[in-house]
C-alpha cells in the first residue's frame, strides 16, 4: 500500500465531501486589455492563451488558478502565486477557504474542468464561459495532508517532464546547427534552382475518377514532427475546390500559404498517390540529379525560412507562389556526398523526433504515466455515495 493510499485509508475512508467552487472561492476577471502587455514588463500578465505576457502594473497579489474565459476552454490552466495582471476575459479562482491546497485545485482543474464543461454544452465545442459556470463547479475536499501528497507526486512528474523536454529542446537546437553547417558549402559545389532539380507533377481530373483519397490540407501536417495526419477521406462528391494535387512517396511538400510557419513534410509510402492541397508547393525530386530527402533537408534550413520570409506577398495573410519558392538556389554536391549528409542528418531526426526512440519516447512514456496517475490521484469516493 502507498502512503497516499495508507492517508485515504486513515483520514477518509468513507469518501470525501464535493462542494462547489463558489462556496470555497473568490471567482472573477481581471480588467486589463492586451494594450497593456509589455515586453519587459515587470508582472506576468494572463491573457486568453497558453503563452503569459509580461506587464507593468498588476491587478492582485495571491496564489490563484487563471482559466480563460474564451478559447482554449478546458485546455489552458495557470498556476499564479504572486503578482500577476489579469485580462478581462479571463478569470481567476482564488481559494478563500483554509480546507484547500491551490496546487491541488490547479490540478483537479486541469484533469476534470473540461469534461464538466462539456456536459452543459449544447454542441460539440464550448468557445466562452461565464463565471455560473465556474462557480457550479464540485471539487472533492479530501483532508490537506492527502492534498500536498498527491501535490508532491503531480510536481514531480511535471518536473521531471519539465527536464526532459528542456534536454530536447536543446538538442533540436543543436540538431538545427549541425545540420545548417552540413548543408553550407565553398564555391567548389555549384548552386541550382529547386526548380532545376525538380519534375513536373499532375492534377487529378475529378470527374474521371470514382475512387477515395486522403486529402492532405493545411492542418494535416504536424509542425512538430512534420509527419502527414490527415483527417479526410474524399471522393469526387466532397473533394474541396483546393484539392487538386496528386502526390507520390517521396515527395516533399512545402506550404505556400503563411510560408515562414515552415509547414513542410517528407511523403511516406502510405501517402503515395493521395491529394493535397493547392495551398502545397510539391518538391519531386529528379532522382539523377538530387536524393529527395537531401532536398528535403535544403528546406528545412535558415537560409531557406530567411529566402522564404523576404519573397511572401500580402500583409494579413502572406504568401508565396510555387514559382518563387522553385527560384530558391542552394547548393548541390554530388549524389555520394548527399547520400553521406543524409544519413547523419536522418539520425539527427530520428533522435530528436521519433516517439519510439531515446528523448522523444521518454517523453512520451513520461506523459502517458502522469496522465495515468493524475486520473488515478484525483479520482475519489463522494462520501455518502
């Protein structure tokens, strides 16, 4: 038997009291606008988004949950415990009652707020809340001792995640480095165009085909792992007007459309001979003249997202034509030395990204064991039940 279960046998064995959040909390917004954030401001400052801005005045001094109160309903929580200025769109919960740890209702938060709130939603998605329905909110009260225990274990695994993605991150970076130095050459290696290390592509002709694809749009490319997961099936009855483009194993596609988001992904196998979207510039390479996965690399670099930065038109909703992006020059050593440059770079990839190996997977396994404990450590018997 663990402690924390040794604790609940001891002090509540009979469950524990549910009370709503009104009865144990202060619960409201905060009054500023973004008008305030400044960079180098000396507070936190919590808008409606995962990322905290800084600002130079600060609304209250205590330890508090921050929720927003549109966007991101049930996917962002912060933790306060300070001073912190506060958007009038977002509110604070902050415990006014001695029987509460707030790290503890941080975490209860964080695990059942969303499902709550999906049950008085009348569709599939909540995009607002209003402060009735934080108040309504039951959180079990077990005795504070069990609350800092399973605050204990909770902080531990977010630290040891913490840690672990920080060690990625810098590898990533490192990774970045290393592959934008083997990818910079002297004046021996010539420069090309992409286009002139590319063949022609096709559209597909709708009405001529009676078969089903996966559609690969804007949002079926992961920035993180720039691995395709696509979420359309189509056929000639649904295909959206943008869906045109027939790809192949082995392509590289690039996203035109709000370019320096650097949404790009090599095609596997299992894509090969589905659609994209036009909003993709596809890159097939001439196997006699480049490896596809060392052009795949070239635009993975800095030189690259800096060509792409200066050649995007449009103000609101920037973009870049196939033809531009095709103009870019690089440098082009021959196929031994591509192939060479493309082996320590895939094990730079395969170390920084895949999930089923070193830091990536630890990782990964991190956060399914915190997953499963915080379900397991917030679960409780209602008393009376």
């Amino acid at each position: 038997m663990t402690k924390l279960e040794q604790l609940i046998k001891e002090l509540c064995p009979n469950g524990v009291e549910y009370v709503p959040l009104k009865a144990i909390a202060q619960i409201g917004t905060g009054s500023s606008d973004r008008i305030n954030a400044n960079e180098d401001g000396e507070y936190p400052f919590y808008v409606r988004s995962k990322t905290v801005l800084r600002s130079n005045i600060y609304l209250f001094d205590e330890e508090s949950i921050v929720i927003p109160g549109e966007g991101g309903i049930g996917e962002i929580f912060h933790y306060v415990n300070g001073k912190y200025d506060l958007h009038q769109r977002a509110y604070r919960i902050h415990f006014i009652s001695d029987k509460v740890n707030t790290k503890y209702g941080y975490y209860y938060l964080a695990e059942h707020f969303k499902k709550f709130i999906m049950m008085k939603a009348v569709s599939a998605t909540v995009t607002s809340i209003r402060k009735p329905m934080i108040e309504n909110f039951l959180l079990p009260l077990p005795p504070l001792t069990i609350q800092r225990e399973i605050v204990l274990i909770l902080d531990n695994f977010t630290e040891l995640t913490a840690e672990l993605t920080a060690e990625l991150t810098a590898r990533k970076k490192q990774y970045e480095y290393y592959r934008d130095k083997l990818l910079t050459f002297g004046d021996e290696v010539p420069r090309v165009a992409l286009g002139d290390v590319c063949v022609k592509t096709r559209n597909i002709t709708w009405k001529d085909t009676d078969g089903e694809y996966y559609y690969i749009d804007l949002t079926s490319v992961d920035r993180e792992t720039n691995e395709i997961r696509p979420e359309q099936i189509i056929n000639a009855h649904n295909a959206p007007s943008r869906a045109q483009q027939i790809i192949q194993a082995n392509d590289v596609l690039f996203a035109t459309t709000r370019p320096t988001l650097q949404r790009y992904c090599f095609v596997p196998e299992q894509y090969d001979g589905q659609i994209c979207s036009t909003g993709y510039c596809i890159l097939r390479a001439n196997p006699e003249m480049i490896m596809p996965k060392f052009l795949y690399y070239t635009i993975s670099t800095k030189n690259f997202g800096i060509y792409v930065e200066n050649n995007q038109k449009g103000a609101s909703y920037p973009a870049i034509t196939d033809s531009r992006v095709k103009k870019y020059r690089f440098p082009l050593p021959s196929l031994k030395e591509q192939a060479r440059i493309v082996e320590v770079l895939d094990r730079f990839d395969k170390l920084c990204n895949d999930i089923s190996e070193g830091l990536p997977a630890e990782i990964e396994a991190r956060r399914k064991q915190y997953e499963y404990y915080r379900d397991k450590l917030l679960t409780f018997k209602e008393a009376g039940a």
